[in-house]
C-alpha cells in the first residue's frame, strides 16, 4: 500500500543562533529559534514521514519540553525517525521538499541537504528533491521575519 505524506514547519529568524537547513549551516547573519536547531526542512521532513507512517508527529516524539532535545542537530532526530520507520517496514519511495526564504540563497547549499537526508534515511539522492523560492517579499517570510518548508512523500507500507 502506498501513502502520501506532507509536512509544514516554520521558525522565526533570530540573531546569536546558526541558520541550520537539511543539517547543512548557511552563511547568514541570523539563525532559526527552537528548541533543537530549528531545521524547519528536516522537521517538514520528518513530519511527512511520520504522519502516513501512523507514527504521530515530531511533537510527539521529540517534545519541546524533554531538555535532552534541547539544541539537538534535526539530523539526530531524523535518524530516530528512520529507525522507527524499519521498525515498521515503512520504505520511502521519494520526497520533494520547497524551502521558503527571501535571504540567503538556497541553492548553492541544496547538493550537501540532498547527500546528509539521503544519507540517513538509506535512500538515492535522486529521490529527494529540495527547490527553494522566495515569497516575493510578501508575508513573514518577505519581511524575513522566519523562514517555512514543506515536505511531500510517497512511502510504501
């Protein structure tokens, strides 16, 4: 049986905080607030998987007010998500992905998030695909106020 998947998350940018995307740190004068490192493509991510999995959410799972996720790197967190996803036989079939941002430029960093989320979750990377787009300096994310993604993925029960 297959299932789709789809995943939101969003941060407020910050200052003093490391701007953190598919495990990968941007060149940015400001970062992502949260909890963790506020990677809002690999909580999209994990989120997409976990919904059509009937594992809950990140959470769930990864509560906000369990100290031992506190500033964790999402790529730690997203490897226990592929864990529980073999345990229950889930196989991904593939994930496309859009990051929303004004600053900085996505794209020169995409190649190294498509190798770190192939990496963990066991699959090629060309059966992730990440775009990025800017809102046309319209909303929170036009104001850079925050940066969003969402994930969409086909998984087979």
């Amino acid at each position: 049986m297959f299932k789709i998947g789809l995943g939101y998350d969003v941060h407020r940018l910050t200052d003093n905080r490391d701007l953190i995307l598919g495990g990968v740190k941007l060149d940015h004068h400001k970062g992502l607030a949260g909890h963790s490192d506020a990677d809002v493509l690999l909580h999209a991510i994990m989120d997409s998987l976990l919904g059509p999995s009937g594992l809950g959410d990140i959470g769930q799972i990864f509560p906000d007010s369990d100290q031992k996720y506190k500033d964790i790197s999402s790529l730690k967190l997203l490897k226990k998500v592929k864990d529980k996803l073999d345990e229950n036989n889930v196989i991904i079939t593939n994930i496309d992905c859009v990051i929303m941002a004004e600053r900085p430029k996505i794209a020169p960093y995409i190649d190294k998030m498509q190798k770190n989320i192939a990496s963990i979750l066991e699959i090629k990377e060309s059966d992730i695909t990440i775009k990025a787009t800017t809102t046309e300096k319209l909303g929170f994310v036009g104001r850079e106020e925050g940066i969003a993604a969402q994930a969409i993925t086909l998984i087979q029960l």
